[in-house]
C-alpha cells in the first residue's frame, strides 16, 4: 500500500522530535501532504521546539490515525528544513495553497525522508479478533458524538 493511501482518512497527525539530549516532544499537525517520492511534508507554523529539535535531531516519528476507524500510521524517519530562502520554498508553500488558503503564514517546511512505515490499530482489534471496521466505527461515534460527552464532536467548515 502506498503512503498517500494510508494517509487519506487522516484529517490530524503528530510529529515527535527530541532534542540532542532525548528530550522529547510532540505537536499535532492539521496540514501535511505525502510527496510521490514517499515524502512527507509538513508546513511549520508555529512549532519552534519542533524546529528546534530538528535542527539538533533530523530523526522524526509521525503518527496519525483515523478516528472512526482506530486505525492509522506510524512513520519513522528523518527531517530536513527548507527555510523560505530555498528555492524550492514557493513550489511547497503553493502544493499548500488549497489546504492553507492564506490562514497561516508557513515559516519553514519539515521535509520527512520515510524510513519506515507501520501500520497502527486500537487495542480492540487485538483483544477481540471478530471486531470488525464498521463495529469499531459504530463504536467510536457511539463514543464521540454523545451530547453529554466530553468529546463531542462539533460540525465546522473548517474552522
């Protein structure tokens, strides 16, 4: 399966870096886009310790999943930052265009080399072999969209 595959149903993912000590963090990232070539692109918008890791520590992790599914990604990899003096910047600040029409100002690119890929499931799928998608589904929006819950879920455009 193709990493742009297994990137579709992800609307959210979160990108761990460490510092030179191992000091470890991690950021969600609402905009990212999976280049033919298996790279993954992530528009810096205001993630510092991130940019600051990755200077110290290229090795990066991204993890998304799909909500209803509970199932996702896991890539490992490393990261290279193009700054908006690249010539290169504009050609990725315009294949952003439609995701970001204008709201953020990208102050960089974390551009991920993929070393490698695994596919991540809910626990439920393990401890009860018969779960199939579509209970998982009914399940998660069982969970998620209860009025009295804590995770409701509203409806946007976007934002």
């Amino acid at each position: 399966m193709h990493l742009q595959d297994l990137f579709q149903d992800i609307v959210l993912c979160w990108l761990a870096t460490a510092n030179k000590q191992g000091q470890p963090n991690v950021s969600p990232k609402e905009m990212f886009l999976i280049k033919p070539n298996n790279e993954l692109l992530i528009p810096n918008i205001a993630s510092s310790k991130s940019l600051m890791n990755i200077v110290e520590n290229p090795k990066v992790c991204v993890s998304g999943i799909n909500i209803w599914k509970q199932k996702g990604i896991q890539c490992k990899g490393e990261a290279t930052i193009v700054n908006p003096q690249q010539t290169n910047f504009k050609d990725l600040e315009s294949d952003f265009k439609s995701l970001n029409k204008g709201r953020f100002r990208i102050q960089h690119f974390f551009q991920i080399k993929i070393t490698s890929i695994k596919e991540i499931t809910a626990p439920s799928y393990f401890f009860y072999p018969n779960t199939e998608e579509e209970d998982q589904i009914k399940a998660s929006q069982k969970r998620y969209l209860k009025s009295d819950s804590k995770f409701l879920i509203m409806q946007t455009d976007g934002f």
